[in-house]
C-alpha cells in the first residue's frame, strides 16, 4: 500500500478536476461555488481521489469560462470569498484530499487591472508594455500587425481606440502577457506564494508552452499551431521556446520553499520529444500527456502510447500522467461510442449533422478504458461527472451555448460546453440537486438517469466502479514498473509490482480470462471468459 503522505505523493495520485462554476451550487443563485464543493467533500472522500485540481475561480468576466483572469490573488464573489477558500482548503485536508488550483500566466482578462491601465496609459507607455502593443500594417495602420490567427478565431490582434493593436492567442479579452518583462514575472512569483501561503499543494499550468514568445520582425510565416506543425528545436516564435523554461525554473525555487515543495502540472502542447522538458524535477515536475486521451479504441495504439509515454516518463524523471476527459473535450463516454471513423476534434469543432452515437457501447469502452488507465503506473487525472459516466450534451440549445469557439466561429463550430454542463446530484431535485435555478448551460431531461443519488446503492453503476477502484488501487499500486505479459489477440493485459494484473480485451470477440482471482471489471463476466469491451484485474490466488 502507498503512503500518500509522501512528499512525492503526486507520482501516482488520483486528481479530480472540479470546473467550478458546473459542480455544485451551495447558495442557490444558479452557478456553481466553493460552498457547492464543501458540501460535496464527504463525496469526494468517499470517491477516494488523492487531490482534487479546482478550474480557475477568480474574478472574471467569464469570456472563457474563468481562464480569463482579473484578479490572480481573489475570489469571483459569485463562486466564493478567500475565507470560504480557506475553509474548503481545511476541510479538504481534513478528509485526507489535496488541492492544486489553476494558474493561467499566458493571458490575463482585459478587466485586469494592468490591461485597463495600458489602455487608459496609451502607446509607448510603460503600462503596455506589461502586454503585446504593436503598430499595425496598411497607411493608418489599419490592417493588423500579422496575419497569424488566434486559436479562437481569425486574428489574434485586436485594436485599441488609439489605434495600436494588441495579441491575444485567445479570445480579445484574453490579452498576452510579456513574459520579457520583469514586473509580469514578479507578479506570477508573488502568486504563487499567496495560493502556496494559503496551503494548496500546487497548480495546473494552463498554455504552459505560450508565455515566452519572439515577436521580433519580420515576423515569421507559420505553418500552423497544432503539435505537429511545431519545430523540434524550439524556433516556433509563439510555442515551446526554449526561454520559456527559465520561467519554470524560477518557480521551482519558489515551489522547494515549501514542504513538501508544491508540484505543478503543466498543459503544454509541444511536440511529444519536447514534452519532458515541462515534467523535469527543475522544472515544473509534471506534463500532461494526452495521448490516451485521442487514441483509437485499440489495444496497438494503447499499447504504444503506454510504451511511448513510460519511456518520456523515464527521460523526464517524472511518472507520466493520464488522461481521458478534460474542460475541452468530448466526454469519453460519448468519444468511445461515436465510429472509428468520426474524428472527434471535427465533431467538437463542427455544428453540422451529428454523427450517431452508440451510448451503450460508449459507456462499456469508457469504463474499460478507465480501468485500464486506473492500472498504469504513474498519475491519473479524471474529470467531474466522467465518475457517473456521463456522456456529453451534445444537443444543447444554441442560444445557451457560451464557449469563445462558438461566438467566435460565428455559431459554425460548436465548442465545449457539451462537457461543462452542471452535474447531477439527484434525481428528483430541481436542477438535479446541483441547486435550482441552474443559472448556465441547461441540463438535459436524460441527466436525472446519470444523477449521483440512482448510482450510489447500485453496485453495476459507474460511479460504485469507480469507487470500487480507487480503493483498490489504493491497496494495490507500489512501485513504477509494468510487465507487459503474452496476450490473447485484441487484448492487453500487463503486471504490476505485487503480483496483480489488468486485461483489457479490446476485440469484438470474448478471450480467454487469465488464471486468478478477479478483484474487479469492468462490466459483467462471462464465465471464465473476459467479453469485448472490457477490463478485469486480477490478482495470483
Ligand atoms: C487551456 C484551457 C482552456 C482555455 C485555454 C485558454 O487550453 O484548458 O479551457 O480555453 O487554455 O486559457
């Protein structure tokens, strides 16, 4: 059995992402809050997550839901206040559950208060030079500086009443730090010692691989932004720069000022041989690696993004992580279900026809795959409502719909809310006991089937799976090692340290189940058979 209390506690730790605003509503005005999260800590102890990662909960005016930022050092006042943070924080602690809080350095809000200051300061000044100010193109300087997009729309320049424009990979409200610049670093550092102070154990970088940029000119052509257009020696002007590291690294001092040092998680999207750069010990310590995450459901492509990402694990001296659903994907629930051919980035990003859905399939996969990925050794992170198998809502009303992408796209491609929907607590609740009114993102009738209260007694739901799982892999997981062992064909099965093992029969054909007892699985046996779509541990009688 692991000590969680171990200073590398976060190698192996389960982590459960709460979006805030879509958990739980504890003082009724429609939108999800920290005193929503208190009262479901009794919940998350009894799912058995090691930490739970909150999705930013400052100021904002929620151009990004949260990741546009106006106070890195407060509370929004609609999701809570910082004594009511420090409450959750103990109380947490008490149920033996850690806390990592999202840090967004890339972008701040335009409400920020430095943005609001370059902009009433006016060009040349010393306040825009804490952001990307440039002159535009054309006689007037009418046309933008150039022609690079921004992930959420075409451009990724906006201008400003005086004329000059400014950068924002995001969306206009999202305005780019520079990073160049001494007061913006000081003021991350002072960040992080606040929330560090307050006792969390750490943070999720988001865009970990932006901040440092070369915008001298002529400014570069780029191919593009997606991973695979990126180069492997750090020359992109925009992503995974080498300098951005030395940002990480004056962090980590701040991080080994505390003990045990404070861990982060960095979400970067470089190329995968870059990506053990962000999970070094002098670094941030930890990289998110989503690989699983866009895998096919089969058991070679599993296969070899395990293989691959041990071995980055190895070369960064990290453990790896995993993930299967996040705040910017189709659930998996749904993933799983959809044909092998729909590709799933498309669909995310297309408001046309729907593809079909086979839910009941896309549960069984989901649930083995989560097992799967429950059984490897290295940090998992899972993502509210993925423990009650919800499927996305994908249907929901146009005129709801709140994600950048959607607005941007001038309602052609649809986004993410279809994850970010407020959760079910109980069926026959208004609001499904998440509170009533829910103030965003309407939940669909079908939710009330998924609501926690219909699952709790009921030992086949998904949510007692995955209860079931925590605790044993609690018991269970020591060391780092996984032993791949000789395999019926369309399956994986792997050992770990202590004699327990984990199949996952991927084929459309029942095989053979190994010898020993079976500690748990995915979905019902067949005998001495393990079916299609399914995962078993078992352990040597
Ligand atoms: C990250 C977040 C995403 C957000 C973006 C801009 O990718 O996960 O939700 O929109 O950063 O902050």
């Amino acid at each position: 059995m692991t000590d969680r209390s171990r200073a590398d506690w976060w190698r192996d730790a389960v982590t459960y992402q709460i979006y805030p605003r879509s958990f739980a509503d504890g003082n009724g005005d429609g939108m999800g809050d920290l005193a929503g999260v208190i009262d479901r800590i009794p919940y998350l102890r009894d799912l058995g997550v090691d930490a739970v990662w909150l999705s930013p909960f400052y100021p904002s005016a929620l151009a990004d839901g949260g990741y546009d930022v106006a106070d890195y050092r407060d509370v929004d006042p609609r999701i809570g206040t910082l004594e009511q943070f420090d409450e959750m924080l103990a109380l947490l602690r008490e149920a033996g559950i850690r806390v990592i809080v999202d840090i967004v350095p890339n972008h701040s809000s335009d409400q920020h208060e430095w943005f609001q200051e370059a902009l009433a300061a006016g060009r040349g000044s010393a306040a825009r030079d804490r952001y990307i100010f440039r002159e535009g193109r054309g006689a007037d300087g009418e046309l933008p500086p150039n022609d690079w997009p921004s992930h959420f729309g075409p451009t990724c320049w906006t201008r400003v009443a005086d004329g000059q424009w400014y950068l924002h990979l995001f969306a206009p409200e999202q305005p780019d730090f520079n990073w160049d610049h001494p007061e913006v670093r000081a003021d991350f550092v002072r960040t992080l010692r606040f929330w560090g102070d307050r006792g969390v154990a750490g943070f999720r970088v988001d865009v970990a691989h932006a901040l440092v940029k070369d915008l001298s000119e002529p400014y570069a052509r780029l191919a593009g932004y997606s991973v695979e257009h990126l180069p492997l020696d750090g020359s992109h002007p925009l992503f995974d720069r080498d300098e951005v590291h030395d940002v990480y690294a004056e962090w980590r001092t701040v991080f080994n000022e505390y003990d045990p040092p404070l861990v982060a998680v960095a979400e970067s999207w470089a190329p995968t041989e870059r990506r053990p750069r962000y999970a070094r010990a002098d670094g941030l310590g930890q990289t998110f690696n989503f690989d699983l995450l866009v895998a096919p459901w089969k058991a070679k492509a599993f296969r070899t993004v395990i293989e691959h990402n041990l071995e980055l694990a190895a070369a960064s001296e990290s453990s790896s992580t995993w993930v299967l659903s996040n705040h910017d994907v189709v659930r998996h629930a749904t993933r799983y279900g959809l044909g092998d051919e729909v590709d799933l980035v498309a669909w995310l990003m297309s408001d046309g026809t729907e593809p079909v859905v086979d839910a009941a399939r896309g549960l069984q996969r989901a649930r083995a795959a989560t097992m799967l990925m429950l059984a490897l050794p290295g940090a998992s992170y899972l993502y509210q409502g993925e423990e009650l198998g919800l499927p996305e809502v994908a249907d929901l009303p146009r005129e709801a719909l709140q994600d950048p992408i959607w607005l941007r796209s001038g309602g052609t491609e649809k986004g993410r809310d279809g994850c970010r929907v407020p959760l079910p607590w109980a069926s026959d609740e208004p609001g499904f006991g998440f509170g009533a009114p829910v103030g965003h993102l309407p939940q669909p009738e079908w939710f009330g089937g998924f609501a926690v209260d219909r699952q709790l007694d009921d030992p086949d739901s998904t949510l007692a799976l995955y209860r079931r799982l925590l605790a044993l892999r609690r018991d269970l997981v020591a060391g780092d090692e996984l032993t791949w062992l000789r395999s019926p064909a369309g399956a994986l099965r792997f050992a770990r340290a202590g004699g327990w093992e984990s199949i996952t029969n991927f084929s459309n054909r029942r095989c053979a189940l190994p010898a020993g007892r079976v500690l748990t699985s995915s979905g019902p046996l067949d005998g001495d058979r393990l079916p299609p779509d399914t995962t078993a541990w078992i352990i040597a009688d």
